[in-house]
C-alpha cells in the first residue's frame, strides 16, 4: 500500500500588512476576548475578564465563541467582534 505524505503547512501567498498600533493603555477600552472552544477555555476567559477590569480599568468586555477551535472564526463572530467596535481582541485557548 502507497504512503500519502501530506504537508500541514498553509502555503497560501497572503498580502503584507502592517501591524495594528499598540494601545496605550486599557482603561476605558473595549476588549473582545474570542473563545476558540476548546475545553477550559472559558474559565481562562472568565479569570482573564476580571482582570482586565479590576488591574486595568478595561470600560467592557464583548465575549465571542467560534463554534469549533478546528477551522477559523466564522464571518458571523468576526462581525459580532467588529460591531461591538472593540479596541482590541484577545484569542485565547486551554486544554
């Protein structure tokens, strides 16, 4: 029987872009923290969300989940991050 390598890499040409600015600081943003799904990553969120308000004066936090950690964030979660017009978005994950 014949061996199938299969590369993992995504070798998809992507377009230069620059980095977003950093932030100043946190207080009085709004930061969206992005679940990923996987198990455990909502306690880390929950614990990370309490810090961000009570160390750094984060004004609000928008919550998004991707229904699945395997393939990338659906155009209906992005759009819920970018409606909520967050200053900045964390994608966290846990095991």
């Amino acid at each position: 029987m014949p061996i199938t390598l299969v590369n993992p890499l995504n070798e998809t040409i992507r377009e230069a872009r620059n980095a977003a600015s950093k932030l100043g600081t946190l207080s009085g943003k709004t930061i969206g923290l992005l679940d990923i799904s996987k198990p455990g990553g909502s306690v880390f969120l929950d614990r990370l969300e309490s810090l961000l308000r009570e160390r750094h004066g984060v004004a609000s936090v928008v919550r998004a989940m991707k229904p699945t950690f395997t393939k990338p964030a659906p155009e209906a979660v992005i759009g819920q991050l970018l409606a909520a017009r967050c200053d900045a978005v964390i994608e966290a994950l846990a095991d």
